[in-house]
C-alpha cells in the first residue's frame, strides 16, 4: 500500500500530510485490498463565496480499477475526514461488486476443475489468476477497454464521475453511459455506418 499526498497551488505541511496519511491509510486497511496505490491531493478553492473552500480529492488504483473521491470542507482537515469516509463506501463497494463476483466465479471454476495428482485442488493458484472555461485544463489518456454495461455501471460508480465513456464488449462500438439529473442512468449507444 503506497500513499502519496501533493498540494495543488498550495503548501502541504509534514502535520496536513501526516493527519491524510493516517486517515486514509486506515480507511484503505480497513477493505485488505492489495495491491493498493493512493494519491490524495489537497488543494483550496480561490472563490470567496464558496463555503467550503478546502478540498481533498483521493484517487485509489487497484488492479484494472481506479476508485475517485472528492470532497470540500470549511476546513481542510474536515475534508479528509469525509473523504475517508467516502473512501471506505467506495472500497466496500469495490469489493462487493468486483472482487466478491470473482470469487464466486473462482468458486465454480473449483468445484467444476479437475483435481490435481495428488488429489488436491490448486486454489491458491487459481484464486491468484482469477484476481490478477472555454480552455482545456486536464488532459487524460485513457484505455478503451472492451466492457458489458453492467461493468460499465460498476466503472462509473467507482469513479463517481458523471459520465463513463467505454467500448461495447458485443458490438465493438463506443458508447457513453452517464449519471442523469432525475435519478438513473443514460446510455448514448454510437450506430453501426
């Protein structure tokens, strides 16, 4: 578990550093997921009417998953206190929908595989495979990996963004799936030429 805490226009004191390494190293103990990489990064907002100028946005990256949360607070240490909190909704979520969903599939695979000479089944082996304004401002690069929609759901909901962009495993075509203002979830499907 690595944990890597940078400002953005800001200082980050070793204190600030120290409380957002604890609080969100606890809440990544608390799921046991390995491997499992953090970037917390702490930035305040210039607007003077915004209430909760002080934010904390947390990027987790496991294994073919990246997990997002961003939170503003009055304070900054109020900020990583909800974000761990999110953290660990997002985690557990993560492990029930992903990693649980595999184990069953590992689950069947072992009661259908074949014992071994000696008359054992090779689990831990099997287990081990199974679970391997008007300006651009950011920039990502992105895989497009081939997904169902339900992957797609999951995807979306680990990130917490709005919007998901994804190829169709079926049909090899792009398609958008996004969050929509009155509950649910919206899927723009590209049409074959």
């Amino acid at each position: 578990m690595s944990i890597t805490v940078t400002g953005r226009k800001m200082p980050v004191t070793d204190a600030l550093r120290q409380y957002a390494e604890e609080k969100i190293g606890n809440s990544m103990k608390v799921m046991d997921i390995d491997p499992l990489v953090a970037e917390i990064v702490l930035f305040v907002e210039k607007n003077p009417a915004n209430p909760r100028p002080a934010c904390c946005e947390v990027t987790l990256r496991t294994k073919g998953h990246i997990i997002r949360v961003e939170e503003c607070e009055e304070d900054m240490y109020a900020a990583i206190d909800v974000a761990a909190a999110k953290v660990v909704r997002q985690l557990r979520k993560y492990k029930t929908k992903v990693i649980d969903r595999k184990l069953r599939a590992a689950d069947e695979s072992v009661r259908a595989a074949e014992p071994t000479a000696a008359g054992e089944l090779d689990v831990e082996g099997l287990m081990e495979e199974l679970a391997a304004d008007d300006e651009v401002v950011r920039v990502k690069e992105i895989a497009f990996e081939p997904l169902t929609e339900e992957e797609a759901l999951v995807k979306i909901d680990l990130l917490g963004h709005d919007f998901f962009a994804y190829t169709d495993r079926d049909s090899g075509l792009v398609n958008v799936l996004y969050r929509r203002d009155d509950g649910g979830y919206g899927l723009l499907k590209q049409t074959e030429r």
